[in-house]
C-alpha cells in the first residue's frame, strides 16, 4: 500500500494487500478512497463503542469487508441484481480463488450485502455492522461526531474525496437506469433512480397487492 498510509495502522497481511490491489484494478480512484476511509471511519466508530480490533473483531475480514464493499459498482461487478449484492458476489468469488475458509468468506459477503441497510446491520457481528458504520460515516457523517479529534481531517488529507460524493450516487443511479431490476423498492438504488426518472413506471405496493387478489378485500 502507498506511503500515505502511514500512521493508520491498518491490517498489513498478504490477503489485504491482495484485496487492495483488485480493488485499485477496478475501481476509479474515488471509490478506492472512500473503501478505505470507509475501514478508517469504522474502526473510530468501533472505538467509540469500546471495541478493539483483534480482540472484539477479527480486524482483517473487517478490513477485507471494506475495501471491497462497492465492488458491485465496477464494470466486473455489475451484474443483474442490486449492487450490494453483486459487491458481494464479487468479493465472494476474489476471497475463494485466495482459499480463504468459508465461514469467513460468509462474513465478509454479509458485510457487503448489508452495508446499506439501515435498522439491520449494526445488530449484527462486529464485523457486518462496523462496515455499515464506516460506509454512513463517510457518505453522511453518521456519527462523525465521536471520532477523536482532527482523526477526521487527517483521514480526508491523506484520502482526499476527489469527486463529489465520490461518485457513487451516479455510479448507482446510472447502473440502475440501465437495468431498473437492480433497483428494488426501498433500495438506496431505487431512491436514486426514483430521482432521477420520476416518470418510469416503479413498483406500488398497494397496486401490486390490489393485481394479486383481485376482488379480495
């Protein structure tokens, strides 16, 4: 990993620098920033809340979760289902072909499965939730305000957002433009296609339910 890591400390083992390295292969440079911001912020949230890593997680599958947890959003990983999924899919197969065991491997396809779903996964593992409190930190500041102080102003100088939102609302919004079936109510990707194209014909509950059992009240 680049210099410029340097004084965060994070897990340096074969695997990692492996996952890194896929990661920087496929992802625009944004997006390689905010997966690993994503770590740094989660690991603070995790702090805050008392956990150490090595002894409350396993810190290198929270690590792994991270860095690979937009992998859906890359040309490799964009596949026919919601990209939290595909993400994981993706990370799934990388973590096999490196003969990591199954059951870590389950970990860290959870982790990225769930990373945006809110009210779900910070009741799971460390591992699954610290993701999804690294990811909501670094998009919308979710409890940025327990970091220690200036933590958060070396983070961005050493991982500089680069673009706006670092790019994911478009990357989301355009995957499921092109395949609105990556888009399924009450996704992050259906609100964002639900934005941008307010004139598509998108999933209603009430009718759909109406379709199903007609003359059934």
């Amino acid at each position: 990993m680049s210099d410029h890591f340097t004084g965060f400390a994070m897990p340096d083992s074969d695997l990692t620098r492996k996952a890194y390295t896929f990661a920087a292969e496929i992802e625009a440079p944004a997006l390689v920033h905010h997966s690993l911001r994503t770590y740094l912020f989660g690991r603070a949230a995790g702090e805050a809340l008392g956990l150490c890593p090595g002894t409350d997680y396993d810190d290198e599958l929270f690590f792994l979760a991270a860095v690979l947890h937009d992998v859906g959003l890359t040309e490799p990983g964009d596949g026919d289902q919601r990209f939290e999924v595909d993400g994981a899919d993706l990370a799934a197969e990388f973590l096999r072909g490196h003969a990591v065991p199954a059951d870590r491997v389950d970990v860290v396809w959870q982790a990225i499965a769930l990373h945006t779903s809110i009210g779900i996964a910070h009741r799971l593992r460390p591992e699954i939730a610290l993701t999804h409190l690294g990811a909501g930190a670094d998009v919308a500041g979710f409890g940025a305000e327990a970091f220690p102080e200036g933590f958060a102003d070396r983070v961005h100088a050493a991982l500089p957002r680069l673009t706006p939102d670092c790019g994911l609302p478009d990357a989301i919004r355009d995957q499921a433009l092109r395949d609105p079936g990556k888009a399924p109510l009450s996704s992050l990707a259906f609100d964002l296609l639900r934005r941008a194209r307010p004139d598509l014909d998108v999933f209603d509950f009430h009718d759909t339910a109406k379709e199903a059992w007609p003359g059934v009240p």
